[in-house]
C-alpha cells in the first residue's frame, strides 16, 4: 500500500499505525503518560507528526477528563439533555458563553473545575 500525502509537512510518508497509542502529557494532567490499547492511527516518517482518529482523540480526552475529575464531553451533554434545555439556555445558566460551552460538550475545550461543579449540581438538582 502507498503512503498517504501528509496534511503537515505534503510529503508522501504518511502510514497506518496500529499498537498501543502512547502521548506524554503536560505537568497539568496528573500521572505518566496516556496509553491507550489497540489503537490506529496515522504516522509521517518525515515530519513525525501523528494524525489521530476521531476516537483515540476521544479515547485520550476521556482519559485526560478522568484524570483531572471532570466530566467528560458526553456526560456534559447527557446532563443538558436531561434537563431538556438548549445549548444556549445551558450557557446561560452556566454564565459562560454559548461558543465556550459548546466547546466543551464537542471536547474541544476543558470546562474550568468550578463550572464542572455547576454542571454536577444541575445534573444532582434536575435544572
């Protein structure tokens, strides 16, 4: 099988990879490095640059969240949806920008430990 074309550096060196996954995390994130099993990804011999999946990307995010005692993006969305509220009636309620919460519920972003306790309570309280 050829390689792929790298989306970093163009070059024609991008292979599959499978294996455990293994990221180094900064002095933020409690405990060694994130190791997640029986993953692929994709590797650049040239730039060795990784492209992750959508799902070890999900997998190390949930591991981070773990780590750091909050909650993960899909347990943000649970609670919203349970309490039936839009994301703007959340944001609202949370006092954080509707872009900001988004952001957490998409992973693209950590929620500050202080809303995540906010987001609990509402989970706890019903709203």
């Amino acid at each position: 099988m050829a390689a792929k074309n790298c989306p970093i550096c163009g070059e024609p060196t991008l292979v599959e990879m499978r294996g455990d996954y293994r990221m180094e995390v900064p002095p933020n994130i409690p405990g060694d490095a994130i190791v997640v099993r029986d993953a692929s990804w994709l590797h650049c011999e040239s730039c060795k640059e990784d492209i992750l999946s959508n799902e070890l990307e999900a997998a190390i995010s949930d591991e981070r969240n773990r780590r750091m005692e909050l909650l993960a993006p899909k347990e943000i969305r649970r609670v919203r949806e349970k309490t039936g509220l839009s994301a703007v009636d959340m944001s609202h309620l949370l006092g954080v920008e509707e872009k900001t919460y988004t952001r957490w519920e998409n992973g693209r972003s950590l929620q500050t430990k202080a809303s995540d306790t906010k987001i609990r309570l509402i989970d706890k309280n019903g709203g």
